[in-house]
C-alpha cells in the first residue's frame, strides 16, 4: 500500500489507542515499533510525530473510550449521553485536521528547513 496506506493505518491504531491509553505509554510501547517503518516509507520523523500526536488526541475524546471525554462530563457535570451530540461536531473538526496534516507533509515540515 505504500506510505498513505501506512499512514492512514498509523492514524487508525493511535487513534484507537488514544482512547484506550494515555499518550506517554502508547508513544513508549509503539513509538519504536512504527517510527522506524515510517522512516523506510519515507515518512519525515517530523510530520509522522505530528500525525501520531493528533490521531492520539482525536482518541482522547473520542466516545466510548476516551478518557478525556469522560472527563470533560465529569467537570461539566453532565451525564456522557447528553454530551454525545456536541462532541460529534468537535471530533469532526479534529478528522478533518488530522487527515489535512497527513495528507499535506508541508504543515509540519515546512518551517524546518
């Protein structure tokens, strides 16, 4: 499938484990796993980070999982069923950034030289 296939993979695990893990331990178990595939699929160490970060992010308050939106219910006080309908919009938005930044290696890479 080559390097979009890769990424588009990449974004699917971490964003899985996004939600299931917090972002220090699934960058320390899987960062050395896939860092080094990206690196052969000529992925930037930079952008591929950037990518990681945010599919990670768009885990952490993901529903049914994410930690972070459990969270934000808790301190908001509301019951997580009623919160579901405004977070879609949020998650969306969250995507839609996160697919522009993988599909555009510039955004993350273009300052550094």
């Amino acid at each position: 499938g080559g390097a979009a296939m890769f990424m588009a993979a990449s974004i699917c695990v971490f964003v899985i484990l996004g939600s299931v893990l917090e972002g220090i331990p699934a960058i320390v178990l899987f960062g050395p796993l896939m860092f080094p595939i990206a690196r052969q699929m000529g992925i930037h160490d930079v952008h591929y980070a950037m990518v990681v970060i945010l599919s990670m992010g768009v885990g952490l308050f993901a529903p049914p999982f994410g930690v972070g939106y459990y969270s934000a219910c808790a301190v908001s006080r509301i019951h997580p069923d009623e919160g579901m309908k405004p977070i879609l919009g949020y998650i969306a938005a969250l995507m839609v950034g996160l697919i522009i930044v993988a599909g555009v290696p510039w955004i993350s890479t273009g300052f550094l030289h």
